[in-house]
C-alpha cells in the first residue's frame, strides 16, 4: 500500500513538490525532462508494468485489475509525451 494513502487528508495532494517547485511546477517539468529521454522512461513504466502484471500480488489478480493497470500505464505515457511537447515547447520560447 502506498504510504500516503492512510492519509486521506494530504492524500489528493502534493506531496513532493517543495513550496518553490509548486510555485513553478513547469520547471519541475523540464528538469525531468533533462534528467531522462522519453525512451527511458517508457522503458522504465513498461518494467513496472511487466513486474505488476506478472507477480503474485493481490492488486493484479484479476484480470479487469491488470486491464486497469495497463489502462492507467497507457494513459501515464500520454501525460510523459504531453510533458516532454511542454518542455520542448518552452524551451524555444
């Protein structure tokens, strides 16, 4: 389980961001995007996706919960693509 989630109170909530980060989350945005290509990180969520999907865990048993879980990876790799046309975006400005 993930730890915030016994936090309903911040749970909705940014949890990471400093207070600077959150007031210049574009920012936040680029840095990832300097830090790794979009070619490692689709590498990286298919792994994680491969070893949720594949592992004895209660989470992924059924097979509408793997569905959910390939689901929520696809539309993760919209948001990354959508990211990195940002970055890209406001680096030629």
């Amino acid at each position: 389980m993930y730890p915030f989630e016994q936090r309903p109170d911040i749970f909705d909530t940014t949890v990471r961001l400093t207070p600077g980060q959150q007031q210049d989350p574009l920012a936040v945005l680029k840095e990832f995007c300097g830090d790794f290509d979009l070619s490692e990180v689709r590498t990286v969520l298919y792994q994680m996706l491969i070893v949720a999907i594949g592992s004895d865990h209660d989470d992924f048993q059924s097979g509408s919960q793997r569905k959910e879980a390939i689901h929520a990876c696809l539309r993760v790799e919209e948001c990354l693509e959508a990211i990195y046309l940002l970055a890209k975006e406001d680096n030629k400005q």
